[in-house]
C-alpha cells in the first residue's frame, strides 16, 4: 500500500495466471497451451519479419492481418479487431461496450478476469449461476434488468459448449444489449456464432491464436462483430495503445491462417487425445464434464482434489486447481497435452492413488 497510488488501486484484486515453471521433464497441464505450437510457415514468416524493418513501428491499423482474418471468417475488414491476446481484446470489450447503467451478466463459474475486468472499469457485475450440470441456462439472461452479457463458449473451465441455437436465440431476444461470446477454446469442437455476426448487431464474438493456433506466446486475439462494435473497440484502444501488435506478431499470426493443414491437423490431434484422456480419467473413478476444449474439468467420486493436486504436483504433473468457487472446489482442470503426456498424467495420477 501507498498513499502515491490512484484510488482505485487499492481496490483492485488483479487476476493470477496459472504459474510458468522452468523444470526439465515438466508436464505441465495447468494453461491449456497447445502441445503441437506453431507450424514451420509461421515460425518463417517471424523469422523474416525479425530481419526486416525491426527500426519501423509496425502497422497500428494491423490492416494486412485483418484483411488475412476478414477473409478466413468472410466477413469485412471493418468488422475485425486485433489486439495484444484475446485478454486485451476483452478488456477493450469491457470498457467500450459492456459498462452501463444495467449490470453485466455472466456466469458464476466462468473466466475469471471477468470480475476483474469489473473492478478495473467500474462495471457492476451480475453473475448468473449455472445450471446444477453445469451448464448455461440461456433463459437466465434475459432479464431486462441486465444490460450487457458476456460468457465464454466453451466455458472456462467447464469445457462445456453451448449449442449455437441457444446463442442465437439469447441475440436475438436482448437486441437492445450488447452480447460477447468469448470464444478462446471454440477451435476444439464448439460451433462458432462468428456466423450470427451479419444478422446481429449486437453480437461480438472473441477469438484467440493462443489455444487451437497454439500461438500463446505471441499474444494475439481478435474480435468480430458490426462495424459499430469495432469502432467502439478502436476508440478505446488509441485511446490506450496505438500498437498493441508488434511487427513479430502481425507476421506470425497471419501466416498462421495461411497453414489450414497444421490447424486442423493439430485441432483434431487435440480433440482425439482428449477422448482417450477422459477415458482414462474414468476409469480411475473420476466424473468428466462434457468437454469441447483442449482440457477437462474432472471429480474423483471420493479423492480430494486439493490433495490429488499435490500430489501430481511431486511428481512433477501440473494441473490446475480453483479452490473457489465451493462448488467447483473439488475439481481439477486438466489440459489435453499429447498422447504422451496424458498418459504420464494418468500414470502419476494412478501412483498418487496406490
Ligand atoms: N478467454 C478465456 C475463457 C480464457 O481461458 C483465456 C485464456 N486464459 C482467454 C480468454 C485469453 O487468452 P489470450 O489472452 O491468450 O488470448
């Protein structure tokens, strides 16, 4: 504490990122980064972007890449923003769309830099519990009380997609609010509402390279949404950072949509593995939610999940453990790795058992 802070810092409770050790033989299962990373054409296209025009800053209108995401989505290059990992896009989002008179509505277990997003802009929040299996109850959220909503699909960290109906149905009977879909794991087996974008104005829809591009080191997301949200959303960022993207990034990123092959290839890896994972998992007593990301959100039926936690944790398997909210405490979220790595983690998850 120190009285040279600005007010608001004193009550600001900031969000902790999964922790990035440094040890040899690691598995670490604890970010949901991507195993596979990057392919050969965006390390390349960084590697020439390197030796090229480093003095130069880059563009702040990133307008190549945009016209490079415009056409991978078909939508218009006016209806994409760029930003440094979906994280700042989201933050923009908060500041430039979802802060009103209304509360804004998300659900209780969710992403949680929503509530810090909160706190950071002003922004009363509204959480929305979910239903007793843990999914989204779309009916929840149309209260006219509530003025903006937003929610990951997949949730984070349940895994579990909303089916694009009920996105659509939510769009269509809050027209008067504006709606994001978080959509950081939605490469992993989720339908996307980017398609909903040109008959909804109200809809903006976030995107990541860090998990299904596996780009998490270069940080960039993206949004899509009607000409107006992205204006909101540039307002706010040359009001902030007039470039969020480094030249490194803008050339890596948009490689990456020009390698489809790697993409899919990857993706569906991911999504294969993950079967196998959660049918380890069961078979050692453990309740696997539905998952469309690249990790698992699993209960053992008697073990402590603090305690299975540590217990990988020494044998140097990482997972991630959120001791609140209660209801969600004896969880663990486990990341779909490789085949090698899933089978490391059963193995030591079976040890920590004998
Ligand atoms: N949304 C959700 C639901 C996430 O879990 C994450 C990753 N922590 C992000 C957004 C942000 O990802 P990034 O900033 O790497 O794009």
């Amino acid at each position: 504490m120190s009285t040279y802070w600005s007010p608001i810092v004193h009550s600001l409770t900031p969000y902790v990122p999964g922790e990035q050790p440094r040890m040899p033989d690691l598995v670490k299962l604890n970010t949901n980064e991507n195993p596979y990373g990057p392919g050969p054409a965006v390390l390349a296209a960084i590697e020439a972007a390197n030796t090229d025009d480093l003095r130069l800053y880059p563009d702040p209108t990133a307008l190549e890449l945009r016209r490079v995401i415009a056409a991978y989505h078909g939508v218009a290059v006016e209806e994409v923003f760029v930003g440094n990992g979906s994280d700042e896009v989201l933050a923009h989002a908060f500041c430039a769309l979802l802060r009103h008179e209304r509360p804004l509505a998300f659900p209780d277990i969710s992403y949680s830099f929503y509530p810090v997003y909160c706190g950071l802009y002003g922004i009363a929040a509204r959480p929305v519990p979910l239903a007793p299996d843990f999914s989204i109850r779309v009916d929840d959220y149309l209260d006219p009380a509530i003025g903006a909503v937003i929610f990951p699909n997949p949730n984070a960290p349940t895994g579990m997609a909303l089916p694009l109906v009920d996105i659509a149905r939510l769009v269509a009977a809050r027209p008067d609010i504006p709606v994001v879909v978080d959509e950081a794991y939605v490469d992993f087996g989720a339908e996307s509402a980017v398609g909903l974008v040109r008959s909804h104005a109200n809809l903006l829809v976030s995107h990541t390279l860090s998990k299904g591009r596996g780009l998490a080191g270069l940080r960039v997301g993206y949004a899509i949404g009607q000409a107006p949200l992205v204006e909101a959303l540039n307002r706010v960022k040359d009001s902030f950072n007039s470039y969020p993207l480094d030249r490194l990034a803008l050339a890596g990123a948009a490689a990456s949509f020009g390698d489809e092959a790697w993409f899919q290839q990857t993706r569906r890896q991911v999504m294969a593995t993950r079967e196998t994972l959660v049918r380890g998992l069961e078979d050692l007593g453990f309740e696997v939610l539905p998952s469309a990301a690249n990790f698992v959100f699993a209960r053992h039926r008697t073990a402590d999940a603090a305690q299975l936690n540590a217990g990988l944790r020494k044998k140097g398997v990482i997972v991630r453990h959120f001791a609140r909210p209660e209801r969600i405490a004896n969880f663990l979220r486990i990341t779909v790795g490789t085949e090698g790595q899933s089978a490391a983690l059963l193995k030591a998850m079976t040890s920590v058992f004998g």
